[in-house]
C-alpha cells in the first residue's frame, strides 16, 4: 500500500498593510487649561552677597601666592541670608587640571566663611539657598 501524499492547498496572498492613518484622525485634540509660571527671580540679597565675596579677593590671593599660573575656583556653597552665614562648600578648580591642597581649601573656605556676610533678606522668609560663584585668582 502507498501512502497518499497529504492535498496541499495553495496559500492565498495577503492583501497589502493599509496606510496609517494621519494623527488628526486616530485622536481628537484636547483642550488643555492655560498654565502661567512666574519668571524665577533671583533673592535680593544675591547682588550684595556677589560684592562682599569680592571685597575679600585679597585675602584670597594669599591662599593661592605660589601657584605657578592663574586660573579660577568655582565655588558653591549653601548660604543662609537671615543669619549670613555660609556652609556646605564645595570647591572645584576650572580649566586648571589640578586639585586644591588641603591648606589652600582650609584658607579659602577660612575666607570665605568669616566674617558672615552682611545680607538683607527680603520681608518673607528667604530659605537657605544654594550659590555658586566664579572666582579668578
């Protein structure tokens, strides 16, 4: 006895994947409510902070006498303007390639944290605020 081959029915050709349609038609638009943001400004005191950080640029100066080339310091550091005191400082030489020795970061965080600065904070509470200031030596 042969085996009978199994029929064999021939497929039938897929009809060609329609367009998508355009994104108007597959979804309505939706009215959307106005959103105004006040402009961020920055705290009053900031100005007078700037100043009095280089008023003490001399005092600086001694921390970084010896350094072969000049270059610059960014500097942040949290800063409370009710009280004028700062804390939290990070220091991050720029453009420099080099590091701060431990008695260049211990003077130039001496100077810039005393005496405190003389700040008036607006009439509402002015919450410690985090700065970061450029210095050139």
């Amino acid at each position: 006895m042969k085996p009978t081959p199994a029929e064999v029915k021939p497929k039938k050709p897929e009809p060609p994947a329609s367009k998508p349609k355009a994104f108007s038609e597959r979804m309505k638009r939706q009215q959307r409510g106005n959103y105004q943001n006040e402009a961020q400004t920055s705290p009053s005191w900031l100005d007078d902070f700037r100043l009095q950080v280089a008023a003490r640029s001399p005092r600086l100066a001694w921390c970084f006498s010896g350094t072969e080339r000049p270059g610059a310091l960014r500097w942040m550091a949290a800063v409370n303007a009710a009280s004028g005191s700062v804390s939290d400082h990070a220091l991050e030489l720029v453009g420099t390639g080099s590091e701060l020795s431990g008695k260049q970061r211990d003077c130039v965080q001496g100077v810039l944290s005393s005496p405190g600065y003389r700040l008036k904070p607006e009439q509402k509470q002015d919450l410690p605020g985090r700065v970061s200031i450029v210095i050139e030596f």
